[in-house]
C-alpha cells in the first residue's frame, strides 16, 4: 500500500529590526511555499502553539537576520525551547538568513553597482535604529565597504524617522558628495529618503533580489531539516547566539570593587600565562 505523502515543513520567518518586525518580509509569503512571517517574542510563541496542535508537519523557523542582531536569534531559540518538548522532533531552528560577512558582500556589491552608473555619488548604508551594539556593527561593515568598495564615499545613516537620515545627508554635503545612493542594510524595500532630499539622494532599491532572498531561504530550510532528520533542532545553537554581543567580559571593573563570581567550563588564562580549566561550579574567583 502507499504510504501518504510526508506533510510539508511550515516555514516560519521571524523578523527583527532589519525587517521592521517582519513587515518587510510580507510579500515572501507569495514566494515561498507554506511560509509565514511572525515578529518574535509573544506572537512567535503563540503561533508556534498552534503549529504544533495543527498537524504532524515539521516546522522550520528562521531568524531573518543579516548578522547585526543575535541577540534575536538567542532569544528566537529561548522560545523555540519552550515549545520544543510538545513538538516531539518537529520543531527546527535553522541558521539564520545572513551573517555579518554575507552582508558586508552584499553592500559591496551594491558599491560596485552605483560605482558604475554614478561614480561620483557617495552610499548612505542604511538601518532602522536598534541598539547600540547593532548599530555599533553596522559601522563597522560600512567601514568595510567603504576600504575595500568601489571608492565612493560611504556614511552609515541610522535612522528613527526622517531626522536621522536628513542628518547623514547633510554630512555627505559636507563632505562634498553632490549626490548619494541610499543601500539599506537589511530587508528594507520602500525608500525612507524624506520628500524634500529626493533633489540630492536616490533608493538603490532592495539590497537583494526576490529570487536571491527565496533561494538562501530555501536553503535554510533544506539544511534544517536534514539536521532535523538527525536529531539536531539547532535550538540549543541558537541560545549561544549572542555569547560575545555586547560589552566584552573583562575582570578590569572587578578587580577594582572586589567583585566575586563563578566560571562554568571554561579554560581561561591569568597573569603570567598560565591557563588552566573550572569545570562547572569548581571555585569562585575573588578579586
């Protein structure tokens, strides 16, 4: 007898910042099969619930992130976590869309793209304002593009409404650019260059194509589910997501307030290079 079909993975793009919450990623739903787009936190876990009480389908979900927001991709797996024991197998997280380096590829692609149609014309790579540790990296991969682009000139515009984006246009000025190209850093689609600058800047449009943005999705899905099939969910991964984000781990601050705390695991080095291990728990460090 046949056996029915296996039920297709439900696909579940989560959206950060660099989507405006999933906003931006809406029109994916159109492109790819049994696909659906949620904001994280609350509504992530309520529709996972009902994912998981609709059928005996996989679910494959995807922090639709470029990298600048692991702090998304932790918190993504942190709900996954929760849900994970009623889904009995089911239940994938997959690596997120991009990483930082994907993105720095992409705005340099872009570069090389307005390089050749308006030589002259400085990039404004764009983002909603996030954090300032987000924002932080941002700076950093424009830094990257603007050393090894195509030689324009290249400003980070972050922006929270037109303020933001009047201001990095007014330091192109400044800088003498007599126009500029604005590249979103994200998923972002519809031009936030105000009314009254439209004279001096232009869109680039989306920083990648439909047909690009639904073949890295489906590649994220094909490799979820094979780990999937080998009892990997990527959920425990993902809760390491944002180990390094933020402010560094330094004892300087805790050698100066006698500060105490334990070390789980790790091996770590103190002065004059010796390095040894703590299991979990094994001592307190009193500095």
């Amino acid at each position: 007898m046949t056996q029915p079909a296996a039920p297709s993975a439900t696909v579940v793009l989560v959206g950060g910042h660099e989507s405006a919450n999933g906003a931006d990623l809406l029109y994916l739903t159109d492109l790819v099969p049994h696909s659906i787009v949620t904001p994280a936190g609350r509504p992530l876990h309520n529709l996972i619930t009902r994912l998981i009480a609709a059928d005996d389908a996989p679910i494959v979900v995807i922090p639709m992130t470029f990298g600048r927001n692991p702090t998304f991709v932790a918190d993504t797996a942190k709900t996954l976590k929760w849900l994970a024991g009623s889904a009995h197998g089911r239940l994938a997280l997959a690596d997120s869309f991009g990483t930082d380096d994907h993105l720095t590829a992409w705005l340099r692609t872009a570069a090389g793209a307005v390089h050749r149609t308006a030589p002259d014309a400085a990039l404004a790579v764009w983002a909603a304002a996030a954090n300032p540790f987000d924002d932080a990296e941002l700076y950093r991969i424009a830094h990257l593009v603007r050393t090894h682009g195509a030689g324009n000139v290249v400003e980070v515009a972050i922006t929270d409404g037109d303020a933001g984006m009047i201001e990095a246009l007014s330091r192109l000025r400044m800088l003498g650019s007599t126009s500029a190209v604005v590249v979103p850093a994200g998923f972002g689609r519809e031009s936030p260059i105000p009314a009254d600058e439209r004279g001096y800047a232009e869109f680039f449009g989306p920083l990648m194509s439909e047909s690009a943005v639904v073949r890295v999705i489906q590649e994220r899905v094909r490799d979820a589910l094979h780990e999937l099939g080998h009892g990997r969910t990527g959920i425990e991964a993902g809760l390491q997501a944002d180990h390094g984000h933020g402010y560094a781990h330094s004892h300087a601050f805790e050698e100066s307030t006698g500060h105490t705390h334990s070390h789980g695991g790790h091996s770590h080095s103190h002065g004059g290079g010796e390095t040894h291990s703590h299991s979990q728990g094994e001592h307190v460090h009193a500095h």
